[in-house]
C-alpha cells in the first residue's frame, strides 16, 4: 500500500497526525490514549510520559464500541481545539485523530459484533463492577487500544488509576499478549483531583454547580474507607461506612466496595492485603450523571469535609 505523507500539519513544533500510516516515525514513542475533553489529570499523563524522554503521542478518538446503546457517545464532549492547545502545553509529540471509518472500516455495527467475540481478561469480566454495569464497554476498550496499540507501536502507554479497572484490564492484555507489542510498558499514573477531592473526568463537566458538594461524597467516602483500614475494621463494616456516607450525599450507589487489588475480587479483610494497597472502588449516579472513583486504602485522601 502506498504510503501517505504525514498531514504535514504542525503547530509550532506539535504534529497533527489523522492516518495510521503517518505514525510510523513515532514508533516506540509514550501513548497517551484518550476521549479528548481533556483536564488536568490527562495533563499529568502527557507530562509524566515525557519525563522519560521518548516523544509522547495523545491519541484523540471518542470509541463508538465501548459505549452502549442509551449511554452517552453522541453527546461525549467533543473539545479539539483546546484540546490541541493542552497536548502542546504538556509536552506532546504528535496528536493522533482517527476516524471512525479508519479505526473501522467495516462500520461501527460490524466492529461491535467483532468486540464482543473478543476473549477478555479475567479481570474484565469477574470482578462484577464495571463490568457489570456496562456489560459490553470493556470488550470496545480493549478492542480500540489494541488498535491504538498496534498503530502507534509505543514502548510505553500511560493510564490513569482513575479508571482503576480499566487499567487492570489493560495491564493483564498486554501481559497476555506480550510478544505483540514487544517491550510495551504500561504505567500506571495516581488519579488528579480538585481541590476539593473530586476526581478530574471529562465527565465533570455534566455536573450542575449546585451538585458538586454531593458529589464529594466519593472521595469522601473512599477517605473513610482508608479511615476503616487504618483502625482495622473488617471489609464489611468499612463497606457500610462507605455507604453510609454516599447515602448522606444523595448518590445512586451502583457499587461501593474493597477490593483485592489486582484481581478485583472481594478479600476477607484488610491484613495482609493492606500492605499491597486493598483497593476501595466506588460508582454512583447524581441525578444522571455517572461518576466512579477508587484509591488505595492505604493512601490518604486529603479532603474530607462533612
Ligand atoms: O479512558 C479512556 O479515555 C478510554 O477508555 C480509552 C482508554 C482512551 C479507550 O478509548
């Protein structure tokens, strides 16, 4: 096949790269895989990524696969120009922006039946989190990263613990595929919150001034379950705790737990877990806004308020 020029379009020295093809000279670069609507937090990642010297490509694509039907792709924010401007200003390489039709040429229907035939990760179907509430998101998710994956060519992807199972799920599919993406490493980089320890998501930006105070009800709640652990309560009472104060936030739990931190399966209690960081998981809907959030439970959330 004969090879596209690069879009040889730059903004100062940031490279605007819309096909496959074009990447070739970035292989082996740091992936940054995103939705767009970019924050601080994905800032962090770009930032982290560079630190280790290899020039860092953010990936742009809002992934028709792993949204259900009902769920919000159509109204997903679409933001590019700011954006564009966040990747230059956190150190960007290059910035990929696929099309639907370049990621599947066979169409969206088409590559949805082809996700769901995909075999999963253990972690992506037992833990009954993400993966039970949105059944088929984790099977559109690797399916888009191993594209990405396979495109790029990265020696190392970044992701955010925010989407804590997600980042499990991608650590145990590269793993499984080792010799795929020869050397690839994927790095796990801390959750950026608000001031007021709110986890950053493009997502936030759903949230009506007048919900914000409830929704410091997750973090707070996981502060109290690294409260719970630190004074040795067992796991079911440190759930409780955990609901209880997602309840006086008016927050639709859909779950609150803690769990074995590489598995994602339900442990006991807290000892010797806590030593490798028993892990407190949370998401709950504020009106129709779906929000999660997780920490270790041997870590400390600074905000607690009320
Ligand atoms: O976390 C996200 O933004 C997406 O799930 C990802 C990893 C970019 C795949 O579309």
């Amino acid at each position: 096949m004969r090879k596209r020029a690069i879009k040889g379009e730059y903004l100062r020295h940031m490279q605007i790269v819309e096909h496959a093809e074009s990447l070739t000279p970035l292989h082996g670069c740091a992936l940054v895989a995103t939705m767009g609507a970019l924050h601080a937090g994905h800032a962090s990642l770009i930032k982290q990524a560079a630190s280790d010297g290899r020039p860092v490509v953010v990936s742009l694509f809002v992934n028709p696969t792993q949204f259900s039907k009902g769920e919000d792709f159509s109204k997903y924010p679409r933001t590019l120009e700011a954006d564009r401007e966040l990747c230059q200003s956190a150190g960007a390489a290059a910035i990929f922006i696929p099309s639907v039709q370049d990621m599947y040429p066979y169409g969206v229907d088409a590559a949805n039946a082809e996700a769901i035939q995909l075999q999963l990760p253990l972690v992506a179907t037992q833990p009954k989190l993400e993966d039970a509430q949105r059944p088929t998101h984790f099977a559109g998710v690797c399916q888009v990263v191993a594209k990405l994956f396979d495109m790029c060519q990265p020696a190392a992807a970044n992701f955010g613990e925010k989407d804590f199972q997600q980042l499990r799920v991608i650590q145990e599919m590269v793993r499984r595929e080792g010799a795929r993406w020869k050397k690839l490493v994927v790095h796990a980089c801390p959750t950026i919150r608000e001031s007021d320890g709110l986890a950053m998501s493009s997502r936030n930006r759903y949230l009506q001034a007048n919900q914000r105070e409830n929704a410091r009800g997750l973090s707070r709640a996981l502060a109290a379950a690294q409260e719970c652990a630190r004074a040795d309560m067992d796991i079911a009472a440190a759930e409780s705790e955990m609901l209880r104060v997602l309840a006086r936030h008016q927050l639709l739990v859909e779950y609150a737990v803690i769990r074995a931190p590489d598995t994602l399966l339900p442990i006991e209690n807290f000892e010797p877990k806590l030593k490798s960081g028993a892990r407190a998981l949370i998401a709950a809907r504020l009106d129709g806004v779906r929000l999660i959030d997780n920490a270790s439970c041997d870590g400390a959330i600074s905000d607690r308020g009320g």
